[in-house]
C-alpha cells in the first residue's frame, strides 16, 4: 500500500517561498535542511507535506498539477493569502458559479482555494438572513477557534475532540441551536428563558437580533466541558 508522503514544488527563492507556504498552510519547516531544499508538514502530523526544491523551472500556465486548498471560509483565506503575496488569476473559462478562486504563489505557481459546503449552505440562505447566519458563524467560531466545521445533516456543525460542540440552522421564522447538551442549557436557562427550548433545540425569532454574547458564553461553556472530560480520562 503506497500513500503520498510530499508534493515536491520547484522553486527559485527558496526563502521566499519557504515564508509563503509555512504561513498559508500553517506548516512548520523540518529542522536540518539544506539552503537547497525544505520540507514543510503539518503541525499535527498529519497530512500531506510540502517539499520545496530550489531548482529552476519554467511555470506552466496552464499547470499539469496543481494544489486544491478546501477552505472553511473562502474569502477569508483568499484575503488572507493575497496579503501573504499571492495574487489572483483570473480565468476568463471560469463559470459563475465556480466553487473555486484561482491564485498563484510570490513566483506564479497556481492553485486554487475551493469553497467549502458551509459557504454554499449560507449563500443560498434568503439575502436578508445571509448577515446573520455570517455573524453566528463567525460568534461559534471566535468561541471554539480549535473546533473543526462542517455541514452534516444539511445543517452547519462544529466539533472538538470527535464531540459536538454546536449546530446551528436556520429555518422560515426561526434560527436553531442545537447539540450544546443538557448541562450548559440548563446552566444558562435564565438567558433563554425568552426562547423556545425543545428537546436539544434553542430557537431565537427570525424578526428579532440574535444573542450573540449569550451563544458566545454557551460555546466557550460547551468547549470547555468537552476540554475538562478530556483531561478527566
């Protein structure tokens, strides 16, 4: 059984682009390499690495390989990555509705950074629930900056550990939380004493302005009771 340990990339500036990558993926170089050549991997271990071999080579456009970035949110990390040095190419082939934006490294390597499920999950939110479903993602988020995102039963999740820390949906009247457990709702009951609670399930109005400092206090609760059974075992 074989598995793809590095994706080698020829590069020019080896310093240059050794900054570049460590930062857009949040790899760490490994120690004892030569000014010839880097090897950057993941902080946990796990993944895929990122080799970077100072050897000329003429950039292909376009590129017989190239690296697909997921992101959890799109337009952050391409903000982010453009204030790294990478630019964006534009593609005049590239549908409208193209899950992807294509950006090239400090020497034009191409890549691309591909949208993830929970931003076309908020996209086709209706317009006038779309600033608040950004701003609730963005709270949980802030809160639980450790807990991994994904859609999971057509609503978005988050996770720490393998435990869920929050879900939230949004629905014709009502936005929902769900998942939380027992122990921080009952905790925080005299906050929701205004919402409908039923079994597991929050719901603030859709009419009204979401409690974001009380998600907040229930998040960072959740968090930290799923961090404390953690190092309870």
């Amino acid at each position: 059984m074989i598995r793809i340990g590095s994706i080698v990339l020829r590069v020019d500036d080896l310093r240059r682009q050794s900054e570049f990558w460590t930062a857009a993926l949040n790899y760490v170089p490994r120690e004892g390499d030569s000014g010839d050549f880097a090897l950057l991997r993941p902080r946990n271990g796990a993944g895929p690495n990122l080799s970077l071999d100072r050897v000329h080579s003429t950039v292909q456009v376009p590129p017989r390989i190239h690296l697909d970035l997921y992101a959890e949110d799109q337009a952050h990390e391409v903000d982010r990555l453009k204030t790294l040095g990478a630019t964006e190419v534009h593609w005049s082939k590239r549908p409208a509705d193209a899950d992807y934006v294509i950006l090239a490294d400090p020497e034009g390597n191409r890549f691309c950074v591909i949208r993830s499920a929970v931003d076309d999950y908020l996209a086709a939110a209706p317009k006038d629930k779309q600033g608040t479903l950004t701003k609730l993602r963005q709270t949980i988020k802030t809160a639980a900056p450790k807990a991994t995102e994904a859609l999971s039963y057509g609503i978005v999740g988050y996770k720490l550990e393998r435990k869920p820390v929050i879900y939230f949906g949004y629905w014709k009247a009502h936005y929902s939380l769900y998942g939380m457990g027992n122990r921080v709702t009952k905790a925080h009951a005299a906050e929701l004493k205004d919402y409908l609670l039923s079994k597991g399930t929050i719901q603030f109005p859709a009419d009204k302005p979401l409690p974001y400092r009380l998600v907040t206090k229930m998040v960072k609760a959740r968090v930290a009771e799923i961090e404390k059974g953690s190092r309870a075992r």
